[in-house]
C-alpha cells in the first residue's frame, strides 16, 4: 500500500519502497557523507535517495545528488521542495514544484506508544492530556506517537523556510475527530518567514494497522 500517495494532494510526486533499492546511478559525494556509517545506515541513506530521484524524475531532476547540508537537511534541486522520511519497512520521498507548494513535510514513524520518559520532552501538557483522552476514546491509535509524528512533519516543513530550529514545545498539535486530520500552532514569535505564515500549519495522517503493528504516517504541504 503506497502510504504518502493517499495523503498529499495529486501535485506531489512520491516515491516509495518497503525493500531497501540499490539501482540507479552512484554519487561518490553521497557515498562519502556516509562512509563511516554502519552499512544499515548507508543502505538506508542511498534507498531513500533513490525515492527521491525516482520522483524528482518527473520534474527533470532524476540524476540529482542529494547531499545534506550542515544541518543534515536535503538540499532540493531549483524550483523544487520536497522531504524525505524513513522507518522500520519503508522509505519514502515527496517533491513538488515551488509553483504548487511552498514547503512539505512527511514522516513514518512505528505504530507502537511513546515510552512515558520521553512523552514530557516532546509533548505540552495540554497534548498530553488530548492524547491520554483519545487513547481512552480509541485505544486502537498511538495517539502520543501520532503527535510525535505530526510533530517532525512540522519540522521538516518549517526549516526550509525559516531556516531555524523549531523545538519539539515550540509547536501544539491539536487531532480532532474528523479522520485523519490535524492541526499544529507554532508557538514562536515570528512565525513568518520568506513572506509564508507558518503560525498555523494543517496535516493529514492515517495508520497502517492497530497500535503496536505497522506504521503511522503523517503529510503536510504548504500552498
């Protein structure tokens, strides 16, 4: 099941896989960014990469090398924005053109619960207490982890255009009833950058499974 395709709207190319992928041309600049790392790390960073192209292909960008910068983001050809994800089983890219959308994140994550030590560093309380009355509602979703999710999805949308960190308490999610749905207010002073009001920022998500199988996932584009 393609994951990202039902999530993002028809203007965004995805590519995805649930096997690691080694077609396709060489980098030696990509093969050296990760030359020291184990070579689960390595199969992962060339997999996704290829994801990348395959649907950077239909912008005319198939033989582009994808090098992160100093801050380990992918930089994207001209004209182009795009991100990138990876998880147990799938790895996955969506790019567009900057005519369509000024930014997209996306980001896969294991359907299982946050560990109760990490929930307080990376949720408010106000999420905690929406997520403990989910769960309660509907305990077939990891709905911390969904946060989480939606959380990353945010940042990978965000630092393309801010080009500053966004800390896990600088953002609110907010998962309403409507499926499938969601809503992140950055808590910054300025959210505004490259003339693109980022105060407010709406997603999607869907899981693959019941918690504690598959995978969740969750989309934002920005217009």
């Amino acid at each position: 099941m393609q994951i990202f395709s039902k999530l993002l709207p028809g203007a965004v190319r995805v590519a995805e896989t649930r096997t690691e992928l080694d077609d396709g041309p060489r980098f030696w600049q990509e093969d050296q960014y990760v030359a020291d790392a184990v070579q689960s790390r390595q199969r992962e960073f060339r997999t996704v990469r290829i994801c990348a192209r395959q649907a950077l292909a239909e912008f005319g960008y198939g033989d582009y090398i994808l090098v992160p910068d100093e801050h380990r983001a992918p930089v994207w050809p001209p004209n182009i924005v795009g991100s990138m994800t990876h998880a147990v089983g799938l790895r996955a890219s969506a790019v567009a053109s900057t005519g369509d959308f000024s930014g997209i994140g996306i980001d896969a994550e294991p359907h299982q619960a946050l560990p109760a030590e990490v929930a307080g560093l990376i949720l408010l309380p106000e999420e905690q207490r929406l997520a403990a009355r989910l769960q309660a509602e509907d305990p077939g979703i990891a709905w911390d982890k969904l946060m989480f999710s939606a959380k990353e999805s945010v940042f990978k949308t965000w630092y393309p255009l801010a080009r500053r960190w966004l800390d896990f308490l600088e953002c609110e999610i907010t998962v309403g009833h409507e499926p499938g749905a969601f809503t992140a207010r950055i808590l910054q002073a300025s959210p505004v950058h490259g003339g693109v009001d980022l105060s407010v920022l709406c997603g999607t998500w869907m899981s693959e499974s019941p918690v504690g199988r598959g995978l969740l996932a969750t989309a934002i584009t920005v217009r």
